[in-house]
C-alpha cells in the first residue's frame, strides 16, 4: 500500500513515518510537507536512502502539491497543521490557512482520487476545559483558542466530506504528546533545553494547568490500532492516565537534570488559558490499545535524547531567541507578555 502523511517532517508525523516503515515493510510513504518553521529538514535527511519513502515539498493548501503527492494513495494521514496555541494568539491567519483550508485541500483530493482510509489527526484542545471527569468522543466541541478553533473547523469539515461524499475517513484526538524530536518551543523540551542552560523555566500563572502526557511511540501504535481495526466515520480519543500540572512536570524535569527549583519563573497567564483537559479512551481501548509508557520513564528516556542530540535542537533553540514569539525576547521587551512559549 502506498501512505500519504502530511507533515511528515514535523514531531508526530516524522515518528509515525518511521514507524509505519520499520512496521509494514510492503508499504511505501510520501511525506509532503513545506518545511515552516517547525518542520525540520534533517529528519527528511534522515531517511534519504530509504527507497520506500519519497519527500515531496509542498504546502496542503497548494492544490497541486496536493494532487501530485496523493496520486495512488489508499491511506492518507493527516498531521500537517500550525499547532502552537501561543502563536495563534498572536496571529490566527496561518492557522486558519492551513488547519482549515489546507485540511478542505486535502478532503476533496482525497474523495476526487477516492482514497480508502483518511484519517485526520485532531487535538483535544477541541473539546475545551472541563473541571473534572473526562470528555468522551460524543461531547459538544468548545474551542477557546484560535488554535483549538481552527482544528475544530477541519473537523466539522472532515465529518461533512464523509457525509456528503462518502469519503472514509476516521479523526483522532490524542492528548498532549511529548518525546525526541519535539520542536523546542513546546512545554516539555523547552524546559529540558532551558534547564540544560541553566535558563529560567517560565510557568505560566501558578502552574496549575492539568494536561495528560502522551509518548509519542504510544501515540504511533495507537494510531496503527486504529487504521487497522477503526470503524470509518469514528472519532477515537487517544488519552493518557499521566496526568500532571504544569508546575509539577516543570519540577520534575529540573529533579532528572540535578537543576535546583530557582530556575522556575512564574510569568503572568496567557489570555484564555484553559486550567484543564482530559478525555475518556474507553472506545479506543475497546480496540486493545492502552498507553505503555510511564510518564516518569517516558520523561527520563526524553531527556536523554535531547542530552545526545544538542546538535539537532540547538540551531532550532537559537532561532526561536530572535523570533518574536519566543518568550525570552519578549520578556525584555514587555514584561506582561513575557509568557510566550511557556506551555502547550
């Protein structure tokens, strides 16, 4: 079978690419992606002589990018999307360009070329906060970013193609995903690359904010139980039974790199932070899938790999000091927007 996987150069997609490789050696993958800011060309480069997996650079909103990269395709899946909430607030456009409309590219493509399989890799930031207890798959969507919001759109969108058009297609909605290879403006590897410079770690608020954590090579084997056994037309939550504050993980990074707790700044909150996600997985374990990383273990093997790998992230680390976004450049330009890159 032949897979198309967008963003394929980004964190989760790069992963799945390599799994799906290692995993079904019949198949082949064509990665499409444009290499923005988050796409990294060196895991392109990584897999340059294997003669199974064809890089094709190109944006999801450009029709004929599109065309060329699904021609042949039985599963497409789609993990291309502008996914930093921060970022959204500061500028919604790109997000809606692709999230929205580079996602309705993909859809008509995928019905005019009557692909079998696609399945869409949504967040659960779709369902907003809940206090307690847990969202399952049925729950009213309440989006509170523009980042949450523009992911929900390409869902509603997948759901109309399927109704309107017949397209087979399944969305998945883990929750927050962390390993190797994350870009470093993400909650997790931004603390481990900061506390490995002896860099503040900023907080936002109190640091109460509950997130469940996800390994991303969960996530890869979660995602082929679904493509192998999900029914089309489903919505399956990929969640975790991790779940931890933001503060409390931000503590447990400085304890694995012997960095004492000084090195935690608590910034002021970012606008419509929402305090707490979690979702039910009981659909998805009705398939056998259950997470098998520990968090604390998941978290150790992650900082391990960032120890290795300066070399990967550093030029990444470095471009964000000059970037805009970056919370560090804007905390010596306002203090009260010196959060930026602190979570999610």
């Amino acid at each position: 079978m032949k897979v198309l996987v967008t963003g394929g150069a980004g964190f989760i997609g790069s992963h799945f690419v390599r799994d799906w490789l290692q995993r079904h050696p019949r198949d082949t993958v064509v990665t499409l992606d444009r290499l923005s800011y988050s796409g990294i060309a060196a895991t392109v480069d990584e897999l340059a002589q294997e003669p199974r997996h064809r890089f094709l650079l190109g944006d999801i909103a450009d029709p004929a990018a599109v065309e060329e990269a699904m021609r042949g395709c039985g599963l497409v899946v789609h993990f291309a999307a502008e996914t930093h909430v921060d970022r959204s607030i500061t500028n919604a456009a790109p997000f809606v360009r692709t999230n929205v409309e580079g996602t309705q590219t993909l859809l008509s493509q995928a019905a005019r070329q009557k692909v079998a399989k696609f399945i869409h890799i949504s967040t659960d930031e779709v369902y907003g906060p809940i206090p307690e207890g847990a969202h399952a798959e049925t729950a009213a969507l309440n989006p509170r970013s523009p980042y949450a919001a523009s992911k929900a759109g390409g869902d509603m969108l997948v759901n109309a193609y399927r109704e309107t058009y017949g397209l087979e297609a399944i969305i998945v909605r883990p929750t927050n995903v962390y390993g190797p290879r994350q870009f470093p403006e993400k909650f997790i590897p931004l603390c481990i690359t900061n506390a490995m410079h002896d860099a503040p770690l900023p907080i936002y608020g109190d640091g109460q904010q509950r997130r469940a954590w996800l390994l991303v090579t969960d996530l890869c084997l979660a995602l082929e139980r679904i493509i192998e056994r999900g029914a089309a037309g489903q919505i399956y939550n990929v969640s975790s039974p991790w779940e931890r504050a933001n503060l409390d993980v931000a503590k447990l990074v400085l304890q694995l790199l012997h960095k004492p707790e000084t090195l935690l700044r608590f910034v002021p909150d970012r606008p419509g932070h929402d305090r707490r996600y979690a979702m039910d997985g009981a659909k998805l374990a009705g398939l056998g899938w259950t997470s098998q990383a520990v968090f604390e273990q998941g978290l150790r093997d992650t900082i391990a790999w960032y120890q290795g790998h300066r070399a990967w992230w550093q030029p990444l680390k470095d471009r964000l000091r000059e970037d805009s976004y970056h919370w560090l450049n804007r905390a010596a330009q306002a203090g009260a927007r010196q959060a930026v890159g602190a979570v999610d």
